[in-house]
C-alpha cells in the first residue's frame, strides 16, 4: 500500500538512509525518495503549515528552540519553508516556521 511504503520510506531517510540504498529497495529513482521523505513529513508531524515551529521575532530574524537538537536555529524574519539548519538525524530536511503570535 502506498500510505505505508512512503511511511517506510520517511523512516528510513530520517533514521539516516542513503537516497541510494532506500531507491533501490522500492525501484524508484532517488529525488522520488527525496520527495516521497518531504512530502510524508509534511503530512505528518511539527514543522508543517498546519502546525509550525513557532520562533520569536529578533529584529530581521526568526528564532526557535529547535524540538529535535535542542539548539536555537536562525532564520531570516519571514514565515514559511526553509531548508533545515538542524544536523539531528530526526529531523526533517525541510520545516515551515511562523512567528510566535502574542495573543
Ligand atoms: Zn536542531
């Protein structure tokens, strides 16, 4: 089944796994894995558009406590896709960031 494979193949590349090793398994080509890995984690968890990291605005810079490494990560003051600072084996090649609301 679809749903599951991609699943299968966000762990895998999240867990670390080579585009290589992971598209040979399933017979797809590489930026498919790529894509596949995005697209599922966007589906899924923190970091997306439905559920933001939320930063703290420091003058033309967006800021958060990253919840995978655990570092502040920094980002140019403007809400939406960024590719990640983060080297944690978890987290996501991409995540969507907004500004911290203070209502
Ligand atoms: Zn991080």
């Amino acid at each position: 089944m679809t749903k599951q494979r991609n699943l299968q193949i966000m762990e895998r590349r999240e867990a670390g796994e080579t585009l290589a090793s992971i598209a040979k398994d399933f017979g797809i080509s590489l930026e498919r894995v790529r894509q596949i890995a995005i697209v599922t984690r966007r589906n899924l968890g923190i970091g997306t558009v439905e559920n933001p990291l939320r930063c703290k605005r420091d003058e033309d810079t967006f800021v958060f406590r990253c919840p995978w490494c655990g570092r502040l990560h920094v980002h140019g003051a403007k809400e939406g896709w960024r590719s990640s600072h983060c080297n944690h084996r978890k987290a996501p090649q991409e995540y969507y960031i907004a500004e911290k609301n203070n209502d």
